[in-house]
C-alpha cells in the first residue's frame, strides 16, 4: 500500500468519524471502520509498512475536560499535521493524515461513554420490585382475613343484605337495591351518588368472612391505578419508551399502602375507606388519562381519552366532597392546557364533572345532613386552610418520604436524562405554587363543609395527593438539573455514570427496609409491622372471633327479642374502628338491630 493510499484512508476515516459526531463516540466508531477503509485500497504489490494510528480530535466538549498540558500538545500535533502535504492523493493541509513519527491519541472521558443496561436487567429488576412490594404487603393482605364490619357498614347494607337473605338475590336485583340505596341517601342524607352504591354492595352482606374482600380490593386496586400514572408519565407526558413505569409504580403504591397516616379508615373500614381511597385512585387515573388526551396525535384516540374522562369525571364527582372538588381541579388546569393547545374537547370532562358535583352539593340529603355543621364561611376557611396546609407539611417530610425519593432518584434521574421535553427552573416555582394551591382547595372542602378538617379517612386522601405532586416537583426538579448539567463545564454523569450498579441496588434495599420500619411520620413505624403486631399478639384473631360470636347470635335470634351482646374487648389498631357505645351510641345499636331483623340491640 503506498503511502498516499495509506493516508487518504486515514483521512477517510477521521472524515467519517467527525461526520458522526463527537467525542469517543465519533473516535470508536472512526476506529471501527479503519481495517474496512484500509482493506477496500487496491493493492500495489509493495509491502505494506506499518501505518500510524491515526489522532483522535476531540471535540468541545471532551477539550473542556482535558489538561492545559494536553491541550497545548494537540494544537501542536494538529499544526504539524497541517504543515505536512500529501503525495499523489492531494488533500487540503488541514486534513492531512499524521506521520507515523509522533502518533498522538487521546482518549474520551469516561463521561462520554454511555452504559447501557441490557433487557435482561431490567426484567431482573422489575421481578425484584414485584416481589419485594408482595413481601411488604403480605401482612395487609393477611390480616384483612379478621377484618369485620362496623359503624355505618350495616346501615348503608341494610337493604342489600335484606336482599341477599331473601331468594331473590342475584347480580341484577342486586344492583338495582345498590342503585334504590343511593337514590334514597341522596334524599335523606348526603348526595354522594356513587359513593352510596359502592357502600351498598359491601362484602360482609354475604357473610363476616367475606367482609376483608374489601381491603384486598383496594391494595389491588392501588397497584393498578399507580401503575397506570406512571406508565402515561412515562410514555406520554416524557415520551420515553416503557421500561421503567412497572416498578416505579409498584414503588409508589407500596409506599402509600404502608404509610398511609390512618390504614383502618383507610383500607381495612369498608364503608370509610370506600368512600375516600377509591377516588383518589380514580384521580391517578384521571391524571394519566388526561396526560394522554393532551398530548396523543390521533383525533380518534384523543375522542375516546375525552369519552374516558367525562365518564371518570362524573363517577369521581359523585363521591365524597373532597376528592370531587381535587378531580375538578385537575379537569380545570386539563382544559386551560387543552384550550392552549387548541383541543377544544378538553372543556367536556370539567362540565361534565361540574353537572355532576352540582347534582351532589344540591341534593337534598346533602341539605338535611349539613343542618348538623356550621359553615365558616368562605374567607376563614380559605385562610384557615392555607395555614394548616403548611402545619400538615411534617406528615408529608418524613423519613419515609425521603427514603422514597432515594428510592426513585435512579429511575427519575433516567428519565430526566432520556427525554427531549424542554423544562425550564421558572416553571418549577410555578408548579410549586399551584401544587400548594390544590393541596390547599383539599383542605377547604371539608373545613367549609363542617368546620373541621375530616378525620383519617379524609387525612389520607390529602396526604396521597401531597406525596404524588410532591414526586412530580421532584422529578421536574432533576429534569431541570439534568439539562443544564449538559451544558455545565463540570458535568454532573462524571460522577453519576461511574457508580456502580451493584452500589445503587444496595442503597435502594437499604431505604426500602428504612420505609418498611418507619411508617409515616403521624404512625411512628409502617403500617405492615402494625399488622404483623396485631396478628403476633392475636388481637386481629380474638376480634374476629368476637364479631362471628355476636353475628351468631343476633342471627339465630327472633325478630321480636331485644337482643343482648358481649362487648368487643380486642382493639386491633389496624382494624377496629367503632363498637355500640363508641361514638354511634343508640343509633349504631337500632342500625344494627334493623341490619339483623330484630327489635333492638344492647350489651350483655
């Protein structure tokens, strides 16, 4: 090969190399494709002589992480190799191959070379997320085996599990009794139109055993809608294809199921927790559906996203007070995005949503049971609530919370760096605003409503909300360090992109055991080591043996006896809500005596 053959390789190669890029990807790739270039010169006949590597420039970016010393040495080389001309093959001087005298090569930073996990770790680690969350939730799972109704589950029931006593039960007339009990609260009690149908169909009307259906319900459930956000975060709203939204949702949900501030009205008290829990779930879902109608092409698809949305708008409006009005909200800031957009059709799921909440907050049952609160008025409450907003903050900053963040920080660190949305640092004071603004419209609609701000049940839903906005703030944040660290002189994947894999599964593991310890902030450990204590101790076995000893004698008593039963004297914390003289006194003990059929019901 003579030595005009053997430079203009050379010169091909680093032409092709800088054509691709820069950096170490353009030097590997250039590197690459050498032997190929070489091989394709004819051959003269002459003995090839050993050819010189050809000077790997670096590019802006890799200059910027070079030494002084090594930056002089390639202004050197490269003016050395422009002042040699080629022979036979001319070139311009700037491109002229270097001598085989003096090879200079320089090496990319290790920053600039990306690791890339293959699918088989991936899967490992979406199989390691299922099975730790199943470890986690096995006891919530476990000990809704003795859980047993109370309270308001009998009176909400009462005409089903008449019903279901009779022979003329199956799954139609059972519906409509569902339906008939919510037409009849919404005149005499609360217009809660969907919530008294679900309250209606409680399992226990089939038997005490099947009452915990319920609880396993409402875990599947929140896996499900979890799953569901982080899949549209991560598909439509970053655009990214589907590989990590399984297990940050499995994350996400674990966390909420075991740091819930009250898990008995909140999973295990069927008529409480269905009331509550079901529609902020509802809202995950309405989140990720929104997120798709806004930012999906096709005109059919956005149809049926806006279809979906009016009919989850309805449902969600016809539940309690409080997640009606965080629905409306997310469906009013949906439309202003929509109407910027010009996707008109974003304006049906807020009226639809509006039609329904109308038809809640006028009904006249909801009239007759706001007769017994005294209504603030709308300025206190405004104040009130913006204030107790940031007191509830600690029930938000708790260790668990951060060790969550820990947990997701990898996952949401790819993503930041992956996706081609444009985020900008002003935006991030703005969604942090509006974030405390809707956390603070929470608080408003029960304060408005009775003067208080709920009990658990209603803390739940509040601190559900505060910890998702709280992981969107969050993952926004890192998207915003991420894209100007692009640009930095010091980047930050210097130091990110060597630490191992092996460290960061070993730091996860050890903040997943610090959440399965901790608990909430208000709870003091999680909700999974209260139910394991609950069932060590055997008060979760000895209250469920207490409720099958009372419901077997109210059941086989007549329905013209006053009927004496034992008190409850096992208070698991996990399932216990209320007994006859707790809180519902004579009207709990009629409600319960008209759910079995008899005259009344007292204690032993």
């Amino acid at each position: 090969m003579t030595d005009s053959s053997r430079k203009s390789g050379s010169f091909a190669v680093r032409s092709y190399g800088m054509r691709l890029g820069k950096g170490a990807k353009a030097s590997q790739e250039a590197s690459a494709v050498a032997p190929a270039v070489a091989a394709a010169k004819p051959q003269t006949g002459q003995a090839d002589a050993p050819t010189a590597p050809a000077t790997q420039v670096p590019s802006a970016d890799t200059t910027a992480a070079l030494t002084p010393a090594q930056v002089a040495e390639l202004e050197s080389r490269k003016q050395a190799d422009g002042a040699q001309a080629p022979s036979g093959d001319a070139q311009p001087a700037q491109d002229a191959a270097p001598t085989a005298s003096a090879p200079v090569t320089y090496n990319a930073p290790v920053a600039a070379s990306k690791r890339q996990m293959g699918t088989a770790a991936r899967v490992a680690i979406i199989l390691g997320a299922i099975l730790v969350a199943l470890v986690l939730v096995a006891p919530l799972l476990a000990v809704s085996v003795y859980d047993r109704p109370s309270g308001d589950d009998f009176s909400y029931a009462l005409a089903t599990s008449q019903l279901v006593a009779s022979v003329n039960a199956n799954p139609i007339t059972l519906v409509q009794t569902a339906v008939q009990t919510s037409l009849s609260y919404m005149q005499t009690w609360q217009g809660l139109y969907t919530s008294a149908f679900l309250l209606a169909l409680q399992p226990g009307i089939f038997g005490m055993q099947y009452y915990g259906i319920g609880a396993i319900l409402l875990i599947v459930c929140t896996y499900l809608a979890s799953l569901y956000f982080t899949r549209r975060v991560e598909r439509s709203l970053l655009g990214l294809p589907a590989r990590w939204w399984i297990p940050a949702g499995i994350a996400l949900a674990t966390f909420l199921l075991l740091c819930m501030p009250d898990v008995c009205e909140g999973i295990y008290w069927f008529n409480g927790a269905w009331n509550y829990t079901p529609f902020f779930l509802l809202a995950l879902v309405n989140a990720g559906l929104s997120i798709r109608s806004l930012t999906v092409r096709s005109t059919v698809a956005h149809g049926f996203c806006v279809v979906g949305l009016c009919v989850l708008l309805f449902l969600t409006s016809g539940g309690d007070h409080v997640m009606a009005f965080y629905n409306l909200m997310l469906a009013l800031g949906c439309a202003v995005i929509g109407f910027a957009r010009r996707r008109w059709a974003q304006i049906f799921p807020l009226l639809v949503g509006a039609f329904g909440f109308y038809l809640n907050v006028t009904a006249p049952g909801t009239a007759v049971r706001q007769a017994f609160f005294v209504s603030p008025g709308i300025p206190k409450t405004i104040a009130v609530s913006a204030l107790y907003t940031l007191q509830s903050l600690q029930d938000l900053l708790s260790v668990s919370f951060l060790l969550l963040l820990v947990i997701l920080t990898p996952i949401l660190w790819s993503w930041a760096g992956v996706t081609q949305r444009k985020v900008r640092g002003v935006y991030l004071v703005v969604f942090f605003v509006l974030s405390y603004l809707a956390i603070v419209g929470l608080n408003c609609a029960p304060y408005y409503g009775m003067g208080v701000f709920g009990e658990g049940r209603v803390r739940n839903v509040v601190w559900f909300a505060s910890v998702v906005q709280a992981l969107m703030l969050y993952g926004y944040a890192l998207c915003v360090v991420r894209q100007r660290a692009r640009n930095a002189s010091v980047r930050v994947d210097l130091i990110t992109k060597n630490i191992p894999y092996a460290l960061v599964a070993l730091g996860i593991v050890a903040c997943i055991v610090g959440v399965a310890a901790f608990g909430g902030a208000s709870v003091g450990k999680s909700n999974a080591l209260l139910a394991l204590n609950d069932m060590r101790n055997g008060s979760a076995v000895q209250f469920a043996q207490e409720n099958d000893e009372r419901d077997q004698i109210l059941s086989e008593a007549k329905s013209t006896e006053l009927v004496a039963v034992p008190r409850l004297e096992s208070h698991p914390v996990t399932l216990f809500f209320t007994d006859l003289d707790n809180d519902m006194g004579d009207d709990w003990a009629s409600t319960v005596a008209a759910y079995y059929g008899l005259v009344g019901v007292v204690y032993e």
